[in-house]
C-alpha cells in the first residue's frame, strides 16, 4: 500500500516535470531554459527534479518518446492504407498530427540544436526518422500502386520520401528564424505539404477522392 501512494507520487512528480518543461520550452528557446527554471516552475526542489531527471537532456528525451508515443497511437499510416479515401485519410492525419505538434512544438522548432548538443536525443530522432521515411516510402508505393498518384517513371521513391518527411519535420525549424511557432505555421506545412507533394501528382482517381474531402 505504502509502495503503491510512493509510486503515484513519483509518476505525478514527473508529470508536473514534464508539464513545466513543456510550458518553459515552449515560450522561450530550450537552451535558454535550466533545470532550476523547471524545477521552480513545477513549484519543487532542484534536488526533487534531479532525483527523477539526471539532467535536462533526460527530460528533452522523456518529451520526444512522448511526442513519438502519441504519433504511434494515432495509427496514421495504417488508418491511410486501410481508408477507402486515402487522400481523406492524410488530410485527417495531419489534422491530429497538428494538434499532437502544437503541443511539443519546441521539439519542432529547436530539433536541429538538440541533436547537435544532446547525443541520446540524436539517437532517438535519427531512429525514428529513417522508421518514419520508410512508412512513407510504403505509403507512396501504395498510393501508385491504386493508381492514386502518378510519378514520372524511374522515380527514386526513397528520395521523394524524404522529401516528405523534411517537409513536415523541418518546416516550423525554417520559419521559426522570422516567425514563432503557432497553430498557422504547422496549418502551413501542410498546405505546403499538399500544394507540392500531393496535388500536381494526383491522378482521376486521387483528384476524386480530393473534391471529397469537403463534401458533407
């Protein structure tokens, strides 16, 4: 019973952690942000935070699986290939992925510096991006092969796929040197997104599904 209350005080304690660091990162830049700022901003001790968090690049990480545990939840891919309406399907996964990026939307904007500076993060980023590159290069396959989009042929499709993801990864990096980080700007990269890498590929079949996507 007493090692049950302990344990929910320690997973409540790391939450608030997290919630602070998320606040705080959020409204300035993350270097500019210490472990004493947090551990103030989440109303506890240096010593308190540092006994769940060795350091603040723990905490950067703990928020990036986070971040990549919400994406996994969302089903995004797998919700794509099995919708009738494809194009719907990506046009409602940016949708969520909107939401789920506002949220750590740091982690947008400051991804380039964390991987220069913290070597455990890299590792967790570099991972998921080539797991992430590779979804969508079986996404394009997909959408090829049910004659939803057309590419001119001997199209690299790992490259492309790239370039999808840089689109949607590094968007709020590049407009984070004149604007900050808002709903609009995510809103942007996937008009973006679709304006350059969806619409001029469409075929009959993808540009039907698109004049779906509003009718009610």
């Amino acid at each position: 019973m007493i090692y049950s209350i302990m344990e929910n005080i320690k997973i409540d304690t790391k939450i608030k952690i997290k919630n602070s660091a998320i606040n705080l990162f959020n409204a300035q830049e993350t270097l500019s942000v210490t472990t004493n700022h947090i551990a103030k901003e989440a109303g506890i001790s240096p010593g308190n935070l540092y006994y769940h968090y060795k350091n603040k690049e723990e905490i950067v990480v703990d928020l990036y699986l986070d971040l990549s545990k919400r994406f996994e939840e969302i089903n995004s891919f797998e919700n794509i290939l099995l919708n009738p309406n494809p194009i719907k399907a990506i046009d409602n996964t940016f949708e969520l992925l909107g939401e789920i990026f506002y949220v750590y939307r740091f982690l947008l904007r400051d991804s380039m510096v964390l991987i220069a500076l913290y070597p455990n993060f890299k590792e967790h980023f570099v991972k998921n991006q080539e797991k992430r590159i590779k979804q969508i290069e079986t996404l394009l396959q997909f959408l090829l092969k049910e004659n939803i989009i057309k590419y001119e042929e001997n199209i690299n499709l790992e490259r492309r796929a790239k370039m999808h993801w840089f689109i949607t990864a590094y968007w709020q990096s590049f407009t984070s040197s004149t604007i900050e980080v808002s709903k609009e700007s995510i809103q942007e990269a996937k008009e973006v997104f679709f304006e350059f890498m969806i619409y001029p590929f469409l075929t009959k079949k993808g540009k039907e599904m698109l004049s779906n996507i509003h009718k009610i």
